[in-house]
C-alpha cells in the first residue's frame, strides 16, 4: 500500500486514550456488504476484508472486489480467512478453499469442502495448515492440493477448528470445538486437552502476549493460562450471559473481546474493564454491537467487524501524534520535505526527502538512519518509493531509478545497488500494479520499466508527451493507472 505525504514536518501515531471515536466503512464507502467477518494483512500493507458477499482489497481509499477467473462457477460467499505464503495466497469461504491472485485480483478453487462459520490458516514447520469446520487440512505444494489431516487432532469426530496460533517457542496452538491440542515440530502432539465443557472446551480464540501466556475465549467465557499452560485467571461471570465471537491484543495487551455485546476491553494490570457499545453520537461510536472480528494491523490501528455496520476503524490519529523534526540528532529527520513513506514489515518507515536523501525511521526506537545525506546542500533528491520485500526502488531527480537490495545487520538497515535505469531523467513518482512493470513520471512524460527484460519504452499517448508527471498511481485492476 502506498502513502504519499508532502508536508514539513512528519507525525506519526503512538497511542490513543480509549473512546468511542471510529472511523466507519461501509457499503457507502464500496465494501461490498456490512458484514465484515474477517480481515487481513498482507506483506506490502493491502487490508483484506472478507464478507458475505466476497473479498475486497482495501488500499486505504478504495476497496475492489475480487472475481471468481472459472466463468462456470458461482462467486464464493461467506469469506473467513486469509494466508499469504510463499506458495501464494489462499483464502476460505463457504464453498471451499481458493487461491487468490494479486496481480489480477482473483480467485480460483483450489478445494471444495463446505465450510461453516470460522475458518483459519497458520503456517507452521514449513507447512501450510487450513482450519475449519471440516478438519485440518495441509497444503500439499508438489501436487497443488489439499490433504485431509484429522489424524493430528485424535480422529474426532465432527471437529471444527476454529483458530490457530504458532508460539514464540515454536508451538503450534489449535482451538477447536472439542478442546485444546498443542503440537511440537513434526506435528508431534503433546497432551491435549480434550471435553465438552463449552465455557472450556468450545474454543474460538487464542491469543498470546507479550509474558509468553495465552488468552482463550469461548463463546461464554475468557480465561488466561501462563507459559505452562496453567490456567491462572477465568472471567466466566463476566461473560456468562453474553456471546463471544472474537478476541485480540492491543498493542499495550489489553484484552479486546468482541461478540453479540460490542467490545469489552481488559486491562490485565488493572483488572478494570472498559464496555464499547452502540453509540452513533457525532457518527465517531461503534455502530453495532454484534462484533465478529477483531484485528490489529502493523500500525496498532483496531480493526473491527460487524454484522450490520460493516467496520469500525480505532485509530490514534484522533488523538495524538509525535513529532518528528529535521536536525543534527540521531532521531532527526535529514530534511523537512517528506515526499512519500513506504512501511516494511516490521512497521518501520522509508522516507523519501525531497532535500534530504532517504530515511529509515525505527518506530520502536525512534532513529533515524540516512542515505544519500553528505551534508546540508549534498544529498541526493528522492520523490519516490516502491518496496518489494527485499528490494527498494528510489526515483530521484539526481540518479534517476535505482533498485537497492535491503539488508539488517542488528536492525540496521543497509542498502546495495544492483540495477539503475533512466540515469538521465527526473523522476517524480514511481508506481507498479503488478511487479512486472514500473511506470515512471518525469519531467517529459511517462516511461515504463519491463521489469523480467530490462527493457524501457516511452508511453507514447499523445496527452503525456513532454509533459511534467508529478504524481502518478496505479489501480488495482491489471492495465489502469492515474496520472498528474
């Protein structure tokens, strides 16, 4: 997802007292019904939204709905989960398991099975596993299909799984219906623990914080076991009478729960309790109480699910911001004009300075590292930026395009050149819709970078010849970009 910024200074959000201020997304906005049942993030920043009416991609202005590639069958409904591997991504809806194309927005199946209600992917010692109201299923790559695995979980009968967690030891997690299983590499299981108690047994969240323990929710109970999985604290009576469909950390590990209630919101230090519930005052309250998911995406935001509301957005911008300045110090900025910001996955930011080079801003720690930056007056003037993955593509009046190669040593980030491309043009702005192609804005025209070839052409209509391009963006369907 990419985000452009041209301003002096630079504000990035930290945190955000609790109130009921979200921002709404609904059918009006394009979602393509209000019942939001899953979302996910992908490696380049995309929100997936999955409803009862399909999958839409969100990149922060627009949600584009993915379409069926066989013309014979009927577009999947009822989406639940979502998994990018390096087997490509792969989604759940009623209908089946699907694999989903980026590049075209797509889906084709890839497994007819009937799925009711939850489903979810983890991967785990390199496997890809499918949860869902038929079983464990396990991607088989070689032959491009999905095996049935029961045999992991005993062989139970009518077991839905419902979520699954891998641990900071290296553990995978299952929460089903019937219980608790917990599995070693190899998928060697250790003792489950299996019984028909619902306010136990009937799992449909795990969570693990920041102390190493795991939160569990059912649909009438949350309660909390520590590293040994013993279970230390039970909430049962706070949520007896109530309904619970989802569960999530925020980024200080409070507890969010969501259900058929709205949201309530409990901090383990305190043992206090916050209730957010249907509250349209100033169009900023939650607009629904059914809540069905609940997701924290790399910048903290909470992203929330309804049945009726479609999302409700919790950001910290409503509240506060801190300021980043340009100077001498090691958390400074290199200049004041930030053309445009692109996140890795680690939630850190590269920076594009028009009069100052490129930044990386460590959010955790606040430092700022600089490229291109001899001194004031020296540097090299960067408009643009594309990261994919492990490469950085840097458009600047100085070197034209360049592709870097991203490497940490210790969390520090270095950068190699392997390729450079139109050296004498001042480049603008750089987009790509595909991965296969750059498009280029400059100072007289548009160019295009076939990127498996190496070749580069002039787009040749006759309304961008010898004309400034200084904003440029691709959409999301194959062959549509915008241009300014």
């Amino acid at each position: 997802m990419r985000i452009i910024l041209s301003c002096f200074v630079l504000l990035i959000t930290l945190s955000c007292s609790y109130g009921q201020r979200f921002l709404h997304l609904t059918s009006n906005d394009g979602l393509p019904d209000n019942h939001a049942r899953f979302f996910y993030q992908d490696a380049t920043g995309y929100i997936y939204v999955g409803t009862r009416s399909g999958l839409s991609r969100y990149d922060g202005y627009n949600f584009l709905l993915a379409s069926i590639e066989d013309p014979i069958s009927s577009s999947p409904k009822e989406f639940s989960a979502m998994i990018e591997s390096d087997e490509g991504f792969f989604t759940v809806a009623s209908s089946g398991i699907y694999r989903y194309s980026r590049y075209n927005n797509s889906l084709l199946l890839s497994k007819k099975i009937q799925v009711l209600d939850e489903a979810c992917f983890i991967k785990f010692d390199n496997e890809i596993y499918c949860g869902n109201s038929a079983g464990l299923f396990v991607y088989e790559g070689s032959s491009d299909r999905w095996i049935n695995c029961n045999q992991y979980i005993s062989g139970i009968d009518h077991i839905h799984v419902r979520t699954m967690v891998v641990t900071a030891d290296n553990e995978l997690l299952l929460g089903t219906n019937k219980g608790f299983f917990r599995y070693g590499v190899n998928m060697e299981l250790f003792e489950p623990d299996i019984g028909n108690d619902p306010a136990i047994h009937d799992i449909n969240g795990i969570v693990q914080d920041d102390q190493g323990g795991y939160w569990f929710s059912t649909f009438t109970n949350l309660y909390y076991k520590n590293a040994e999985y013993e279970k230390i604290r039970e909430y049962n009576t706070l949520f007896a009478d109530k309904h619970i469909r989802c569960l999530e950390l925020d980024q200080e590990n409070r507890v969010w729960v969501g259900g058929e209630f709205g949201i309530f919101i409990l901090d383990p230090k305190t043992e206090s309790t916050t209730e957010l519930y249907r509250d349209i005052s100033l169009n900023q309250g939650l607009n629904d109480n059914a809540v069905y998911s609940i997701f924290r995406d790399r910048a903290n935001n909470m992203w929330v699910g309804t049945y009726f509301g479609g999302i409700n957005l919790w950001n910290g911008t409503f509240d506060k911001f801190t300021t980043y300045f340009p100077g001498n110090r090691s958390n400074n900025l290199s200049g004041k004009v930030v053309r445009e910001m692109q996140e890795d996955t680690s939630g850190n930011l590269w920076l594009a300075l028009e009069d100052g080079g490129l930044n990386y801003l460590n959010l955790k720690t606040g430092s700022v590292k600089r490229f291109f930056f001899q001194k004031e007056n020296e540097y090299k003037n960067v408009h643009s930026l594309i990261l994919d993955k492990d490469r950085l593509w840097v458009g600047s009046f100085n070197n034209g395009l360049e592709c870097f190669k991203v490497s940490f040593i210790n969390e520090e980030p270095h950068l190699v050149r392997i390729a450079s491309y139109l050296e004498d043009k001042m480049i603008f702005a750089i987009s790509t819709n595909s991965y296969e192609k750059i498009f280029a804005g400059t100072a007289d025209g548009i160019y295009i970078l076939e990127l498996p070839t190496g070749e580069i052409s002039a787009y040749n209509e006759e309304i961008f010849q010898n004309r400034m391009v200084y904003t440029l963006k691709c959409l999301s369907t194959r062959n549509s970009w915008q241009a300014h």
